[in-house]
DNA sequence: ATGTTGACGCATG
DNA sequence: CCATGCGCCAACA
C-alpha cells in the first residue's frame, strides 16, 4: 500500500501525540498538516490501520499504536458505525476508559475534551 | 483514464 | 433540526 506518503505519516505522527483523555478533529488534524489531505484524506489514513502494521520512516504505525480513537468528527461524535473491522462502541469505550463523558446521543463536548496544545 | 465511494467539513435551504 | 450539494483526496473496480 502507499499509506507510507508523507502526508498518511504526517496523521499517524499527530495522532500518536495526542495524550490520554483528548481528542482532535479530522478536519482539524487536515488543517494541521497543512492541508496536504482533505478531512477525507485523514479517514483514509486511518481507514488503512486495521489490519496490517504500516511501516514508514523506520517507525511502524498499527491500530494498537495509533490512538485512532482520539480522532472524531467535527460534531464530537463518532462514524466508526459502518465498518466492519471495528466494533460500533470500541472508540466509545476506549474514550470513556480515558475519562470522557458521553449525552445520551453518544456525543461529547469538543470543548472539552479538544487538544488545544497540539494546535500550537 | 474515468466514475464511485468513503473513519469528513462546511455552506446553504 | 434535517437534507442536499460541493469540495476535498486517496483507493478501487
């Protein structure tokens, strides 16, 4: 696969900074790479984890070293519901195990929970 | 090469 | 609030 390009690793690495209990946006994290991938683009990126480990830049990127959970939309919710290597409720789990509430629609406050320091 | 689809976002009605 | 359309970029048939 090509997941190897710049701009796939450009995701991985800013993902793998989020810390524990905070959360980005897709389209924030595509604004945070300046735009070499769309919000799109970024799904993609992570769309390719499952599965097998990607190897670039010496570093090996895998679902179980990305904390692709931290990733949500921009309505603090979550679109992991339509596929099938992932259980509907895994990032709702994994998000509540590191402390973040959800409403009854399964959504959150970005306010919250958003990491501000990476946006610097 | 072309059309379709998709872990999305934003503007518009 | 919900539905649509458009932009976006990469993968796939």
């Amino acid at each position: 696969m090509t997941t190897d390009s710049p701009a796939f690793v450009s995701v991985y690495e800013i993902v793998c900074r989020i810390p524990r209990g905070k959360v980005l946006t897709y389209g924030l994290i595509s604004h945070l790479i300046g735009k070499r991938l769309s919000a799109q683009g970024v799904g993609w990126a992570l769309n390719a984890l499952p599965g097998s480990a990607k190897v670039a830049n010496g570093k090996k990127y895998h679902s179980q070293n990305v904390p692709w959970h931290r990733v949500v939309n921009s309505k603090g919710g979550m679109s992991t519901h339509k596929i099938i290597d992932i259980p509907p409720d895994m990032q709702k789990q994994l998000l509540e195990a590191e402390g973040v509430k959800f409403d009854n629609e399964d959504k959150m406050v970005l306010d919250d929970y958003l990491w501000h320091e990476g946006l610097v």
